[in-house]
C-alpha cells in the first residue's frame, strides 16, 4: 500500500509550521516538527486542516482570525505538560487542534462562542458549511484556565474510536461531544445539555 509523501503545506491556509507551536521552547518545537512530518500524522493533519478550513472561512466571514494555539503534540510534551494533558490526548494522534478567534488583535470570547454555536446547532442554515452535525468532529470543547479561553476541535482516528469503546463499551455511539468548561477546568469537561449553557462560561 502506497504511503502518501508528507509535505509542509496541510491545506490551503494551513502548514505544518502552523500546527506545532509551542510556548516551551523551541526543542519542543523542534520534536513537534519531527512527529508531524511522520507519514501517518501529516496524513491525519491534512484531514483536520481541511475541516478548519471551513471553520476559518466562516470565522473571516464574521470578522474574526482563527488562530491556532496548539496542534500536534509529540509524547515528550504531552508528559510534560502533566498533569493538564491526557495520555489519550488527540493531540498525540495528529487530531486535534486548540484555536482562538481574534478580532482587533485581541482574542474574543464572542467570537468563540460564535463558532462554537454554529457547529453545534442542528440548524442546517446556521451551522458552518460542510461540516456535519455529528460525524466530521470527534470533539468539540471550550477549554480554559486561569488566564485564557480557547476551542478544541478534534476528528476521529482509529485510536480514539478504541479508547472510547474500552471506556465505553456498546454504551458509546460514534457522533460528536459537545462538551464546555464552565469553571475553568481543561480536563474532564461536562456535556453541553443546551446552547444556553454558554452562558455560563
């Protein structure tokens, strides 16, 4: 079976240099780079960046930037970052990516819950272009701690389908969680029960 070459460029707006910042130094930058040059994870990074690409236009159509915050994550920053990262983190799997939205160069609240409702509305003429309901996203979390806000969005792969089913069993059906961190845990996050609990946040 043919390997796809790994390449810089993700999608169209989006490139590998994008996806592996870090503000722990430039070695984690570095072994980021190396784990997501790996042929599977550039694979699976091209498939989220063409799914954030229908968030980011919809984003400019509203007046905000996305931003990525933190993308890929190689398994010596996933340790370090204990413990406010999960063994099981997407991150690991090249699924996952953490985003603002910014307007007048300062990140928006507004902005975040923006796009937060439009995936999770079942309103076909709301929600984002493209993007299914239940089935593109694995994920979909307002995150946060002391001094920031952010969204993690993530889409299936392999692993996450059998963690969820060992933690799970026939209980777990394959569709989206929409979950929210209401008192600034970026852990362990509820279910959102209604739009209306954005308020909260």
């Amino acid at each position: 079976m043919e390997v796809e070459e790994a390449s810089e460029q993700l999608s169209e707006h989006f490139w590998v240099k994008d996806m592996i910042q870090t503000s722990y130094g430039q070695m984690y930058i570095d072994l980021n780079k190396k784990f997501a040059m790996q042929p599977e994870n550039n694979k699976q990074l091209k498939k989220l960046c063409t799914e954030l690409e229908k968030i980011r236009q919809f984003a400019l159509n509203n007046g905000y930037m996305l931003q990525i915050t933190s993308g890929v994550r190689c398994p010596e920053l996933n340790k370090k970052l204990e413990p406010n990262s999960s063994k099981t983190s997407q991150h690991l799997n090249a699924s996952a990516a953490d985003m603002i939205f910014v307007k007048n160069g300062i990140s928006s609240k507004e902005g975040l819950k923006l796009i937060y409702k439009a995936l999770y509305s079942n309103n076909p003429a709301e929600r984002i272009q493209g993007i299914g309901r239940d089935k593109t996203f694995s994920q979909v979390i307002i995150e946060r701690n002391k001094n920031s806000i952010w969204l993690h969005c993530a889409i299936f792969d392999d692993k996450y389908i059998a963690n969820r089913r060992v933690k799970y069993g026939n209980h777990w059906a394959e569709k989206t969680e929409y979950r929210y961190s209401p008192n600034g845990q970026a852990n362990n996050c509820p279910f959102l029960n209604d739009i209306s609990d954005l308020d909260k946040i």
